[in-house]
C-alpha cells in the first residue's frame, strides 16, 4: 500500500495514463520548462561571469583611485604621496603620466601602420598593484623599460605588425596642437617623433588594454609630453576596490577642493552599469519561455480534466473534497515542474560547462564569431553559477507551474458528481 497521501499517488498514475496523446502533452510540458530553466540558468551564469571578471580585470589592472589637480598638474607631488599613502586603506601610491599619442610604425618594407593608443607613463620599480600585475603580463620579450623603450598590448601588436626589438616612431598629440599654433604665429615648427623600441608585448585577458594601451617609464613620458618633472596624477592602489567611492570622500575631506578623484567604477560606470541592466532584463524575457511552458500545462491539463470527467465525478461520490480533486490536478502540474526543472538545471549546468567548446564547435563549423572580442573584450565566454540565481529561477519557474494547473485544478474542483456522471 502506497505511504503517499492519495491525491499524489493519483496524480503520479495520471501522469502516465493509456492514451498516448496526454502522455505527448504531459512530455511536452516537462521539455518546455526543462528549456526554459536551462536557457535562464546559462544566460544569467554567462552575465554574472561576464559581471565578475569584468569588474576583476579592471580591480587588477586598472587605477582604483586616480588622484588629479584640478588646475592641471601635479609638479610637487612627493608630498601629497606621502600624505595620500597615510590612510589606512591605501595600499599603495605611484605617479603617473597618460594620454593619447600617435604611433607610427618602421617596417624594413611596406608603407608604415599608424594607430592612435594611449601611453601611460609608470616608474617601472613601482610595487603599486596596477603597476606590478601590468608589468608581470608581459609574455614575449621583457618588461624591462630602461631606455627608450616601451611595452605595447597583444591585440594593438598584432594589429600593426610589431615584434620585439622593432623601432616604432611616437608623436605626442599635444605636439600637433603646438605645430598649429606655430603655424598661426607665422613658424613651421614641426613637430618630431620620438623614436622607441618595443621590448615587450603584454597581455592581460582584457581586449581594450590589450589593443588600445601602450606603457613606457615616467621620465620618458614626460619627456614625450615636454611635462618636465609634472605628472598628471597618482594611481592609488586600495585594499578594497569595493570602498574606492568611500576612500575617495575621505581622502577629498582630507586633501580639499584643490584635487580631484576618479573611482575605477566611475571611469567604467557605464559599461558596468549596462551589464547590470542587461542582465535584470534577461531575467524577465527569458521567465517568459517558463511562461510559455505554464501555458502548455494548462492546456495539457484542462485536456486532462476533459477526459477524466467521469472518474472526477466518481471521487466526489465516494467522497472527495473539492480540495482534494484540486490537490491532484495541482500535483499533477507541481510534479511536471519539479521534472522540468530539474533537467533543466543539470542541462544548464552541462551548457555552461561546455560553453567554450561551444562556441569553438560552432566558429569552426560555421566560420562565425558568436563570442566577438572587440566587442566583448574577453577572449573566452565567461560564466558564474551564483546559487542564488538558480534558488530564484526553479522558485519562479514552480510557481509558473503550479499556476499554470490553477485553473483546470478549479475546473475540476468545482465539477458536481451528479452533473459530471449525467455528462458521461
């Protein structure tokens, strides 16, 4: 004798009735929440992946805090170090110069390759964390800066041809601002490019560093820049990047209005912010293929309840509650939902497991890059199974299921015997 209350052992038998075409309905309903779950758990593990490294990548190798003049530059700056480098969240402080420069390439044949990248100037014995992790991605040649010589990122090497030990001609573009003017004066000052070799390529796993960044020593930057011995600010390093906002207020209370500071989040707020919103809103279009789903039980049921009118009639004769016929519809729906999502979690587990080679299957086959670089600037689809993420789409996806059964359940509930026995 079954120990399960009745109503569920009724519904577990009508799940498997004889006629083949409830059986196709109730198989239907099951697949249909089964890839409602998985296609929600595999988008939403993609989004959080794609949040978390994100956000890991520029913490490692970006500026949590950027501490600038708010009148131009920075020319006695080892004080305010020192000063900066009190607080206790400080990790560490180093002097910077950066901005956008034109490089022009010396190839020993051919026409030469220009690019417009930015250059940031960093003292090379700095243990400040951007600094010492940019310069520890270094994977062909060395990252040693001495000289006239500067490191280039993968992508923008590979874009322009470069290799280590190539000369490469760099124009600041503040020269040509100073060559119109000139010219307005009446002189042809032109302005002359710098000449540097590349020593090292880096690569740190981020597209846009990787192809739009080129890093060489302070002293050269400044000399690039004709800044002397100014600096257009400090890179503060923090314990915790999740507090730059925090640290930035008390080191402006501290400091005063003369200086202003960037947050890594604010320099990046509104891509991060838009992987945010992207993310909310997956939630809600794709709840809608579980939707979807709930609908195809509710018509799979109310079929069911069609064909099982005289057998309803005959439980309430013999004494079924309304409830009780309710419970065994709702069963019914709760169980098709708890199968359906439960093989819809272990195919998203498997899809974003697989996910890489995925994607290399579908580039080779179909010569299509679903995954761009350029445009998500990772080179490999990353993904986050967070539990809470998965507790609320099987949460949200039984209670679809289980309204989804609400109604042919009522139906069926609210059937008199008599009425139900005359029908038949």
């Amino acid at each position: 004798m079954s120990r399960l209350p009745f109503e569920l052992t009724l519904a577990l038998r009508y799940l498997r009735p004889k006629r083949r075409l409830v059986s196709v309905i109730t198989l239907i309903s099951v697949i249909g929440v089964m890839l409602g779950v998985a296609v929600l758990i595999i988008v939403i593990a993609v989004m959080s992946g794609f949040d978390q490294q994100l956000r890991g990548k520029l913490a490692a190798y970006t500026a949590h805090l950027r501490l600038e003049a708010r009148d131009g530059l920075l020319t006695d700056y080892e004080p305010l170090m020192a000063t900066v480098a009190q607080h206790r969240s400080v990790r560490g402080v180093t002097p910077y110069v950066g901005g956008p420069v034109l490089l022009k390439t010396q190839p020993a044949e051919g026409s030469p390759a220009f690019h417009v990248p930015s250059v940031l100037g960093v003292d090379p014995h700095s243990q400040v964390p951007p600094v010492r992790t940019l310069l520890a991605s270094v994977r062909a040649g060395t990252n040693d800066l001495a000289g006239y010589t500067f490191l280039v990122g993968e992508n923008l090497a590979l874009k322009l041809g470069l290799r280590v030990g190539d000369p490469v001609a760099i124009y600041a573009v503040s020269q040509f601002d100073r060559w119109q003017q000139s010219r307005e004066a009446g002189s042809e000052e032109v302005p002359l490019a710098d000449d540097f070799t590349v020593n090292g390529v880096f690569s740190v796993g981020f597209y846009d560093l990787d192809a739009l960044l080129v890093v060489c020593s302070l002293a050269n930057a400044q000399d690039l820049f004709a800044m002397e011995n100014s600096v257009h600010g400090l890179i503060l390093a923090l314990d915790d990047p999740a507090r730059a906002g925090e640290v930035a207020a008390e080191l402006i209370a501290t400091l005063g209005g003369g200086y202003q500071i960037t947050t890594w989040y604010e320099e990046h707020a509104s891509f991060l912010e838009s992987v945010m919103v992207e993310k909310n809103l997956m939630y809600y279009l794709l709840f809608f293929i579980t939707l979807v789903a709930a609908f195809g039980i509710c018509s799979g049921l109310i079929t069911f309840v069609v064909q099982k009118t005289r057998e309803i009639g005959t439980l309430k004769a013999l004494g079924a509650t309304s409830g009780q016929i309710m419970a065994i519809f709702l069963g019914q729906s709760l169980v098709v939902g708890v199968l359906g999502v439960t093989a819809g979690f272990g195919l998203g587990v498997l899809g974003v497991t697989y996910r890489n080679a995925f994607l290399l299957f579908m580039r080779r086959w179909t010569g299509f890059e679903l995954f761009p670089a350029d445009i998500y600037h990772f080179y490999e689809l990353p993904a986050l199974i967070i539990p809470g993420d998965v507790l609320v789409i099987a949460g949200v996806s039984l209670a679809m299921c289980l309204l989804g059964g609400l109604i042919p359940a009522w139906h069926a509930g609210r059937l008199k015997p008599v009425e139900a026995l005359r029908h038949e």
